[in-house]
C-alpha cells in the first residue's frame, strides 16, 4: 500500500509564490511508486484547497479560475491520520475528499515556515516533515537564531532589533542607538522574512532611515548589522536530524547588485526556465570559490547550526565570507529552502527524489518516537473540582 502524502504549500506570506514553485517541483519529484500526492494550496486568506489543477504550475496563472475549479476542504485529524473534509459539507454522502499518511509541507515565510503550520499538523496529530514547531519558530527570527548560534560559539555578526514603536516613538533615539553599535555601511533587514525581502544597504543616515521605512512594510520588527563590504556568499544545506546530519557541497550565489535580491534569486532565470525552476534558475558556482579548509569549515559549521537549533528535514545555511579578513560568519538559516536546495545534494550524489525520500522517512521516524512518550496521565483531580457556589457548579457561564 503507498503512503499517502499531502504536499502542503502557499499560505499567507510574502513568499506564498515561490512556496508553490518550490511545492510544485517536489510534487513532480516524489517517487509515484511508493506515494499518493495529494497537492494542498493553502490560499493567501489561509483556506484549503485540493484537486486535480492544484498540482499543475500552469493552472495557477489564473487562482480564481484555479479555486473554482477545485476543492476546498477542512483537515481533520483521524488516528495518526488527516481526512480533508468537503467545506461546506454535503448533506448527503461521503464527504471525505482525500485521506493523507504524512505531511510534506512546502512554505516559506511568516505565518507558514515559522511553526504556525507545523503547529497545526503536531495538533492535528500527523506526521510531517521537517523542523518542529520551536526550530521552525527558531529559524525564522534572524534575531533569536543569532543568539542560540552566538551561545553555540558559532560566528555571528552582532545585531540591533527595533520595532516599528520604537521607530515612530523614538525616532531619533533609535538612529542614535543603531549608530553607537555599528559603522555604515549597514544591512537593514526584517527580523522574520526571508527570500531577500525588505532588505536594504545603507551608507549613511538617510539611508538608514529609508531602509528603516522600507523593512518596517514589511515587519514590526527590524534588525540592522555591520555590512561585510568584501562579502562572497556562501550557502551549504544539511540533511538529517539530531541523530545524524550531513552537509551538502557548497555554492556561491551570483547578484547582479550588492544584496542578492529577490529578482535575482527567483525571477532572474524565468525566461529560460517558464518560471518552474525557483531557487534552481539562480546564478551560482557550485562547488563554490573557496579553499578546501574553507569549505570544510562552512560544512562543519552548517551542521554545528543543524543541531544547536534541533533542525530536522532539510535545511540550507548561508554564510558570509569576508574577502578582506578571510573570515567565516552565519548569516541565516532556512529551514525550508526554495527548491528544497535539491541542487546542492546532486553534486554529493543525492538525488532530488532520494532526498524527498529521506524527509518522509524522518517524518515517519519522529512520530514513531513522539509515540513512545508520555503526555498525559491519569488523574482525579477534575473528579471534585469546583470553583464553590452555585453558579459554579451549575457550569453555565465562565
């Protein structure tokens, strides 16, 4: 019998389209021997779709002709299981629309990748892949992630958070604050988006200032750090969980300006690629163009970041070099990478759909092990409980 496999992806995020290009390649990847995928579009207002279209990138050139043609359903957790419920339900006969085994979800962003849907599927009571509902929040906050890596002696650039509060309230006391902690030129970013979204250099307080309002469109929250002025990036992603991890090969993305951007990493290879090759069409050199003892230090450190976050599943960590010192910092981690960074594994000899293998068989691992512990126990303490009078004991009103 094939694990049914719901392949969930959208949501409301700024990266809700490259969450359905990313989705879209695992759903034509998965091993259709072994699986059942049930594509599930998790629309922009949060609803739930499945259908025969959902899983065909060209459908969603026109969403309101996708939806109508499709269905929306409610998850339900059944035993381990999730039944997609029709909504609005029949009146009359089987309103189960499909049955899935195990959660694959493919989100980037706020309100998806950063443990919301994880939380959702953990409550739901079915196995998913990837990080947990902490890594997941964890991984998504630039700001708190820089602080369990720091405590992990691993190599960071220091930060300063400001809410957009602060910035109305304060504003100057702010600009003053972020300049007695760092030297122009400064990396203004929101704390908990990813996909180059929001960010902006600044070389000097005008500057900051515009990228301040700018983030803030973005994110109640903003971090602002030291530029690296003579940065090569470097990205290396890891597969596994607390037990066992191993690192990919490393590249070197290609910006056509100082920050690699969104154009660059999403839109830049659409002409070629008909916009189904995501993070895939990005300009990059892999293996990247560092030293040996280079690279085994970024792979060491990416698994290093893996484990000190309780990562799980795949995920990709970007680092920056600096040119000038011959320094190696953290930057970021994704816990879910556009394209899943298929094409970092391929060059080690994992193949896109061995890997999609691997974060099943981590999924299916975990929950086998959650099983094994206990939740709850039995108690009489509600047996007698009363909060006195009789207005109390009826249970009427709260």
């Amino acid at each position: 019998m094939k694990i049914r496999v719901g392949v969930f992806f959208g949501g409301k995020s700024v990266e809700h389209e490259v969450s359905v290009i990313s989705a879209l390649q695992a759903c034509r990847s998965l091993n259709k021997e072994k699986y059942d995928i049930i594509p599930v579009y998790i629309t922009k207002n949060t609803e739930f779709y499945i259908g025969e279209k959902i899983g065909s990138i060209e459908a969603y050139h026109n969403i309101p002709a996708l939806l109508r043609e499709s269905t929306r359903v409610l998850p339900v957790g059944n035993n381990g299981t999730v039944e997609f419920l029709n909504y609005p339900m029949k009146k009359f006969g089987n309103n189960i629309a499909a049955v899935i085994d195990v959660a694959l979800p493919i989100v980037h962003g706020t309100n998806v990748e950063d443990g919301a849907l994880q939380g959702y599927l953990q409550t739901l009571g079915v196995p998913y892949a990837g990080c947990d509902v902490l890594s997941s929040a964890l991984g998504m906050d630039k700001y708190a992630m820089k602080c369990v890596f720091a405590d992990n002696g691993i190599p960071v650039l220091p930060a300063t958070v400001v809410n957009v509060k602060q910035f109305t309230r304060e504003h100057d006391a702010v600009i003053e604050l972020i300049e007695s902690r760092t030297q122009y030129p400064v990396i203004v970013k929101p704390v908990n988006l990813g996909s180059s979204v929001g960010i902006r250099k600044a070389k000097d307080r005008a500057e900051l200032e515009d990228a301040l309002d700018y983030a803030f469109t973005f994110a109640i929250k903003v971090l602002v750090e030291n530029a690296v002025t003579e940065l090569k990036e470097i990205n290396c992603s890891v597969l596994g969980d607390y037990e066992d991890a191993e690192a990919s090969e490393c590249e070197e993305p290609i910006a056509n300006d100082e920050i690699l951007s969104y154009q660059d990493k999403y839109v830049g290879g659409t002409k070629s690629s008909g916009g189904k090759s995501g993070m895939a069409s990005l300009k990059r050199k892999i293996p990247a163009d560092i030293t040996p003892e280079q690279r085994e230090e970024v792979r060491t450190l990416a698994v290093k970041a893996f484990r000190s976050l309780g990562c799980a599943g795949v995920a990709r960590i970007d680092f920056m070099l600096d040119k000038a010192t011959g320094k190696i910092y953290l930057n970021e981690i994704n816990t879910i990478p556009g394209s899943l960074s298929f094409y970092l594994w391929e060059p080690v000899g994992v193949k896109y759909t061995a890997m999609l293998d691997k974060l099943i068989e981590l999924a299916l691992k975990r929950s086998r092990e959650n099983k094994s512990i206990t939740f709850s126990f039995d108690t009489n303490i509600l047996e007698n409980a009363s909060f006195g009078g009789s207005k109390g004991s009826k249970g009427a009103k709260c």
